[in-house]
C-alpha cells in the first residue's frame, strides 16, 4: 500500500467515532485506577498504559502526516510535468 493510501487511511481512523470513543475510554479506566493504585508498581502500569495509548495515536498521526506530505509532493512532480511553474521558496 502506497503512503498516501496509508495517510488517508489512517486519518480516516483518528476521525472515526467508535476509535475515538475507545480511546478515551481507555484514558479514563487508566486514569481513574492510576488514582486508585494502591502501590507504585500499579501506579506505573496504569502510566505506561496511558503513554501507550499516545504513541498509538502519535503514530497513526505520523502515517496520516505522511500521507498528506507524500500527496504534496505528488502534486509538485504533476504540476512540474504539466509544465506550470514551481513555486518560489523564500
């Protein structure tokens, strides 16, 4: 699967209601018994799952970044094939 199939994809993903829904779910039962650990090793877990829970996010942004950045370019090399100007780079 090409990067921008990927990135498209993957912003469907973040926009959509149920994994969103999931998400903040996931953040709120670890939360909540991240307050309620009764010891530190309780207390890390509940932290590690919550930073888990980011970088999953983090990296779907990533592939959805990506996706838009490779599509720009895309249109660059199309635009410089049809024979329209570059744009200026200050």
């Amino acid at each position: 699967m090409d990067k921008i199939n990927r990135g498209f994809q993957a912003k469907s993903l973040l926009e959509n209601e149920l994994f969103r829904e999931v998400l903040n779910s996931l953040d709120e039962v670890y939360t909540a018994a991240w307050r309620e650990a009764r010891t530190p090793e309780a207390r890390e877990d509940c932290h590690r799952y919550v930073k888990l829970c980011e970088k999953i996010v983090a990296d779907i942004q990533s592939i959805a970044n990506t996706g838009v950045i490779e599509q720009a370019r895309q249109d660059e090399l199309e635009r410089g094939k049809k024979g329209f100007p570059w744009p200026k780079i200050m």
